[in-house]
C-alpha cells in the first residue's frame, strides 16, 4: 500500500478541524446560519451552515498538495470546487432548485466531458452504450447521487457517517484492483468528515450545509464510475446500488410518495426515512445507528457479491430496502411508537454513565498523561528524523514558543496547527522507523490502546460533551475493523494502517486536552514545543 494514500486521510483530518473553526466565525456575515424555523429540522437552536468548508477543504487540500494530476483527476478537482461554490452560495442565499442543478450540471459535465470519464456499460445491457446516450445518462446519473446525499443529511452525523461507511467499501475495493484514484479520494474524502463529525455529532454545533453534502454526493458517484468503469472494471455493474446504499432509494421513495401525493417534485418535505423513523418515536441515536446499521450492510455486501451477476446484486438491494420500507410502512399504519417503551436502551445508559463522577477525572488524567509520553516518546525513540522533518519541526517550535510567550492565548488556530503537527509526526517516524524490534512496537500499541479507551470514555460520558456519541462510536469501530483488514491484506500495508490508527487516536487526544485547557503553558502545549525542538534537534544533527 503506498504510504501516501494513508497520509491523505491524517493530513485531512488536521485540516478539516482547522477549517471549521475558522468559518464558523464568518457564517452569521455571509448569512449561513440554519434557523429552526421549518417542521421539517430537528434542531432547537441557530446552527451555523459551513461545516462543508471543512469537508471539502480537507478532501481536497492534501490532493491539490500531493497528487500528481491527470485529465480525470484534474476533472473531478475542477467539478468539486464548481459544486462546492454552488452549495455556499445556496447556503447563503437558498437558491432555486433550477440554480442548483446548473451547478450540478456543471460539475458532472466536467468529469464526463472534460475527465472522459462516463459509464459505458450499465446493468443489465451487455452492449456498450452509444457514447452520447452514455455521457448523457452518466450526466444524469451524478446530479441523482448529487441530490440522494444531499436530502439525506438531516440528522447529526448522519449524512457524513453513511458516505464514511460507502468510502471504506469503495477504498477497499480501490485497493484490491491497485486503483490509486479511487484509494486516495476515498481516503482524503473520509478524512475530511471525520474532521467534520468533531464538531458535528450529536448534539451538533455545525451543519454541513449544502456545500458539503452536494460534494459528498459528487465524490461517491465519481467514484463509483471511477471503479466500476477504470478500476474494477469485472465488478459487477449493479453494484453502485449496495455501494451508494440507503440514500439512493430513500430519495426514490420520497419523490414517489411526492409525486403520489400532488406534491412539489423538489420541495422538501418530511418524509425521508430519518423523518419517519424520528415519527415512530426513535430518539437520535437509534435512528443514526439503524440507518448506519443497513448501510453498512448494503456495503459490506457490495464487497460480497462484487463478482455476482447483475441480477443477483440488483435482487439483494432490492430485498433489503424492500424490507425496511415495507417494516416502516407496516409500523405507520398500525401506530406503533417507540416512546410508549420509555427511554431508549442507549439514552439510559448514557445517562448512568454521565452520572457517574469517576468518568470525569480519571480518563482526563490518563489522557495528560500519555499524551505527551506518545508524543516525546514518539519523537525520541524513532531511529531517524530526516532532515526536512527537522527543518518543519524546528520552525513550528519557534513559532509555538513565541506565540505562547507573547499572547494571552489559551487555544488559537496556531496552537492547534502546531500541536496537530506534533502528532502526526511523532506517529509517522516512530511507526516509519521503528527502533527496537516487536517488544517496543506491542509496546507502543498498547499505549497508544490504552490512550484510544481514556479518549474514548472522556469524550462521551463527561456532562461538557464535545465530541461525538454512540453513533460516532459505530463509524469507528467499523473503520478500525476496516483498517485492520487493510494491514492484514498486504504486510507492507501495516506499518501504514499502524500510523493512521495512531495519529487519528492522537489527535482525538489532543482535542480533549485543547477543549479543557485553561493555561497557556498546559501539559499539551508544553509537550508539544519539546516534540518538536526533539525532532529539531534530531533532524538538524
């Protein structure tokens, strides 16, 4: 596995937290503020519509800086940012329908006819499509996954969270054909939302607005042409259905139950599957892990079946989706509502959880404790530092310092740029030059194991959440077992997949210790200047 492809997703992650921050500041100016003001939201209170800045910024930044560019690549770049103008701008002046789909327009226009990337052979048909036809149903069929993504963010978390879970299927499968495009987009693309989901779990502080979920809709259904068309082109033709999963036929059964009902075809209603779910009396988090729950599924079959006939994929989607709606439908028209049962399992867990004074302290002080041990350590113990590691380190040391010495600060961007810094690369050279042999490697992943549970229990179950709940946990937890089979696939995949695990866990870390930190000179900022005046030192000798 080429190290760069992993380095996308860390370096993307750093950036997308960057990014938000930063935007959010602008949102009440340039009007891009979500008021509660329709019986379709959920939310209670002004929640600011720039977290695809964020998305977008971190996708596309770490591609911009370290890929080598061709007419496809250089398409979808070019198609994204159109889309991404659009969606801002919507989110800023809510724009018709009809001006929303120019932009879409656009974008697939730029990958089909600029890229010269289009579906040539589609379910069911065993003859290639006549290259117009082909183009123009190709056109047709972006701006519908465009449109499928973007309704299905309606719930905290939960739009980001199904993309990850397609975006890992579509990694895994970009990485048994040698399909670098698809890898490296699918990974900077994850990287970027996990960036996002920080501030974006339930209960969220800022949504992704149009100008995320229009390119989270545009990276899926690029890809899907991108491996079903270039990189896997034995894969099964039907299989962008398990692939895309729940949001392509949520959309379908919505416009129909529009169209049924002599409604507006593109005015929103509540009646996707997230709204009907919240109706039968599922509290948030049921709803975001049941939904995560058939994603996963519909994708991990995809993986499954990748070889199977058309029919054989086609039937399976349509079994499974036919069974949700027709459960959902079933449960609607008998009145059956989930609140007659009392609180939800996992509310009342979390609850006693949150209640409990112990979850407060001790995790918090195991995290300022290893931490900087990870960190120093990292920096210490790797056989090398090259030079221009040095070179980086060395000036974000001097800045880190005067920054601190002159300012009253206690967390700005520049802390963060810095302390993020320090954990990628003390992740990246210990596990890149390892010194010692297996005992300090099990070592350090027992740390570092050690550290992802402090992570885990501070960051849930304190009453000053932050971070994300039970759904995040899923996507996690999915993603770990995804890397895993990554490192398992390929044994020079595992120093990579080992890199990723560590410096993800580490800058989770560091955010638990940024957002509680009420000193300049805290234990996270003051191991932080001594990583990287170590790796200075060390890389300049």
């Amino acid at each position: 596995m080429n190290t760069t492809l992993f380095l996308l997703l860390t370096i993307a992650v750093p950036t997308s937290m960057l990014v938000i921050p930063l935007a959010w500041r602008l949102a009440p100016m340039l009007n891009m503020v979500d008021e509660p003001d329709d019986s379709r939201k959920v939310h209670s209170i002004p929640i600011p519509r720039i977290g695809g800045w964020g998305i977008v910024a971190g996708s596309l930044l770490p591609i911009v800086l370290m890929w080598h560019f061709d007419d496809v690549t250089r398409a979808y770049v070019l198609g994204s940012i159109v889309l991404f103008l659009f969606g801002a701008w919507d989110d800023a002046r809510q724009l018709s329908h009809w001006v929303k789909f120019v932009g879409q327009a656009l974008a697939a226009g730029a990958v089909v006819f600029l890229g010269g990337l289009y579906v040539s052979h589609w379910p069911f048909v065993d003859d290639a499509m006549p290259e117009p036809l082909a183009k123009g149903l190709t056109v047709v069929a972006l701006m519908g996954t465009i449109n499928a993504i973007n309704h299905s963010d309606g719930l905290d978390g939960l739009a980001g969270g199904e993309t990850i879970l397609s975006l890992i299927a579509f990694a895994y499968l970009g990485y048994l054909s040698g399909d670098d495009v698809t890898v490296g987009l699918a990974m900077a693309t994850m990287g970027g939302i996990l960036g996002f989901l920080r501030y974006n779990t339930h209960p969220a502080r800022v949504f992704m607005g149009d100008g995320g979920s229009q390119f989270l809709g545009f990276t899926l259904g690029f890809l899907a042409i991108q491996l079903t068309q270039v990189g896997m082109p034995t894969l099964s033709t039907a299989s962008p259905l398990l692939l895309l999963g729940l949001p392509i036929s949520d959309i379908l059964v919505v416009l129909y139950k529009r169209a049924t009902g002599g409604m507006n075809w593109f005015k929103a209603t509540r009646n996707h599957v997230h709204h009907r779910l919240l109706d039968l009396g599922l509290d948030h988090y049921e709803t975001v892990v049941l939904i995560y729950s058939v994603q996963a599924l519909l994708v991990t079959l995809a993986v499954l079946l990748r070889f199977e006939s058309d029919f054989l994929v086609a039937g399976s989607y349509l079994f499974l989706i036919s069974g949700l709606f027709l459960g959902l439908g079933t449960a609607e028209a008998r009145g059956w509502r989930r609140r007659s049962l009392g609180p939800s399992l996992i509310a009342r867990e979390i609850s006693r959880l949150r209640s409990d004074g112990r979850l407060r302290g001790v995790p918090y002080k195991a995290i300022t404790a290893l931490l900087p041990l990870c960190m120093i350590g990292g920096a210490t113990l790797a056989g090398t530092v090259p030079r221009d590691f040095g070179v980086v380190a060395g000036v974000l040391a001097l800045i880190m310092v005067a920054h601190l010495g002159f300012t009253r600060s206690t967390d700005s961007v520049i802390i963060r740029l810095v302390v993020y810094v320090a954990a990628i690369f003390s992740s990246y050279l210990f596990v890149r030059f390892q010194p010692g042999g297996d005992i300090t490697g099990a070592a350090a992943v027992g740390v570092v194991l050690v550290l992802a549970c402090a992570v885990a229990i501070f960051i849930r179950y304190t009453s000053d959440v932050r971070f994300g709940a039970t759904p995040t946990d899923y996507l996690l937890v999915f993603g770990v077992m995804a890397l895993v089979i990554f490192g398992g696939i390929d044994i020079r995949a595992r120093g990579t997949v080992q890199t990723v695990m560590f410096a993800i866990v580490m800058l989770y870390a560091c955010e638990a210790v940024l957002g509680v930190a009420n000193a300049r000179w805290n234990t996270i900022n003051v191991s932080t200047t001594v990583c990287m005046l170590i790796l200075a030192l060390r890389g300049l000798a």
